[in-house]
C-alpha cells in the first residue's frame, strides 16, 4: 500500500505548491504514519476506542470557543485534525478507503451543493442557500429530509437541528406570536399531565414544551444550547461564591437553611 504521506508529496510536487499550510498538513500526516507504525499505544488503536476520544476532544474545542479562547481553540483543532487522520489512516489498513478519497469527497460535497459559487444557480440570501442545499441533498438519494441529524446529538441541539431541516422545505410558523401560542399551548398540557398524576403523559409533555422553547428560541434568533450553557456557568459562579462566602463565615453550605442560602444568592445576583 502507497503511504499516505508519499501520495500527499506527489500531488503536491504535481501542484507546485510551497504554501505553509501543504507542508505543515504533510507533517501532521507523516508524523501519523510513524505513530501507527511505531508506538505500541497508537498501533492498539481502533475506530471504538477513539471513538469516545473523539468525543472528549470535541467538547473541549466547545468549551475553548465558549471562553473565546483562540490559544485553545487552536490547539483543541490540532487533537481534532489528529483524530481525523487517525481514521483515515485505520480506514487505509482496513482497505475501506484512503486519505485522499475523505478530503476529495468533501471537496466535490461542497462544489456539488454551492451551485451558486460553482455553477450558474442564483441566490438572494442564505435562506435560499439552504433550501437548495436540501434540494441536492434530496436528488442525491437522501429519503428523508431529516436524514444527517445524528441520533447521537444530545437533545437539545438535536431537536434545533431537525427544526432548522424542516424549515427548509416550508414546515415552519410564520410568526413568533403563533409559536409562543403552541408554548402555552404545551405548558397547559403538561400542567394537566402533572393534575393527572401520570407519570409517562408528564415526561411526554414536558418534552413537547421543550421542543417548543428550541422552535421560540430559534424565532428570537437565539441558540438555545449557547443560552443555557451561559446559564449554566452563571449558576455556577454564584453557587461557587455562596461557598466561598459561607467559607468566609466558618461554615458550609450545608450548615445554612434554605432561607440563608438565598439571602446569600440575592445578595451575589445584586452583585452583577
């Protein structure tokens, strides 16, 4: 089998190019090579176990572009340019594919839907983008618009995705007023879901409105992942300074009532 790193060097003598960017790539890929040859950890690898791996090193990239982080940000995009080519690499030993066939199958992905850029298909805007987007998509096999939102995807974030895919072939409200309705709507019915004391009907409501708080919060154009992540760390924040005041007054937490523990929270929101 041809290395991968000898068919990167060929096409790029072909090319003639002396762009940073195709060197530092052709490293990165070289380097893989000598690992999965080499080092006893590397060459144990399979696509499950750094399957979970993979996963970790993604939320980290997350949490650096939360903090505006670009120092980690960069970094966190080198483990994920790593475990790229290490699939790519165990796909080549398996002879299901090569290097070459992902970066040429994203590349003619990406000119094959932006008729726009390579072709002669007009657009207005980026909703007209995505609506052709899913027309291709469609043309090229796909059975289900919603085919391509991982089911893996935690829920929230799911639940965006296939709203954002429906949209695109006209399933969607035509106001925000309408879809605060369909939240009110769904808050009456898990209030009388809770009434009736059942417990499957309260996890089946309370779902349905927060499916319908995703579909408001795309109205008022806001990411309902990004708004309760910021919520998140602000709980954080101020539950961390309650210990640090109880702390500072010789006690716990738990040495607090209730009533105690609020004070100290209203106090710290006042604060910000």
């Amino acid at each position: 089998m041809i290395n991968n790193y000898l068919i990167l060097t060929k096409l790029t003598i072909v090319s003639n190019s002396t762009d940073n960017n195709s060197v530092a790539f052709l490293r990165l890929v070289k380097i893989m090579d000598e690992l999965r040859e080499q080092c006893p950890w590397d060459k144990k690898q399979t696509i499950h176990t750094l399957r979970s791996m993979t996963i970790e090193e993604t939320y980290e990239l997350v949490d650096a572009i939360d903090h505006n982080d670009w120092k980690g940000i960069a970094e966190e995009l080198g483990d994920l340019f790593l475990h790229l080519l290490f699939y790519s690499k165990i796909g080549a030993e398996q002879n299901a594919f090569l290097l070459e066939d992902v970066l040429n199958g994203i590349a003619e992905k990406l000119i094959r839907r932006h008729p726009h850029i390579y072709g002669e298909v007009k657009v207005n805007d980026e909703e007209d983008v995505k609506r052709n987007w899913e027309k291709i998509k469609a043309a090229e096999g796909k059975k289900s618009t919603l085919e391509g939102v991982p089911k893996s995807l935690p829920a929230i974030v799911k639940s965006l995705r296939l709203q954002e895919k429906s949209k695109q072939v006209g399933f969607e409200w035509s106001n925000k007023e309408d879809v605060w309705k369909k939240v009110e709507e769904e808050t009456k019915e898990l209030q009388e879901a809770i009434a009736s004391d059942q417990q499957d009907d309260i996890e089946a409501e309370f779902g349905d409105l927060l499916f319908s708080l995703v579909n408001y919060a795309r109205f008022l154009q806001v990411d309902p992942e990004k708004a309760l992540e910021r919520t998140n760390r602000k709980f954080i924040d101020r539950f961390q300074q309650m210990e640090k005041i109880a702390g500072q007054q010789g006690n716990a937490l738990t040495d607090l009532s209730l009533e105690e523990m609020d004070k100290l929270w209203n106090n710290i929101k006042k604060q910000k």
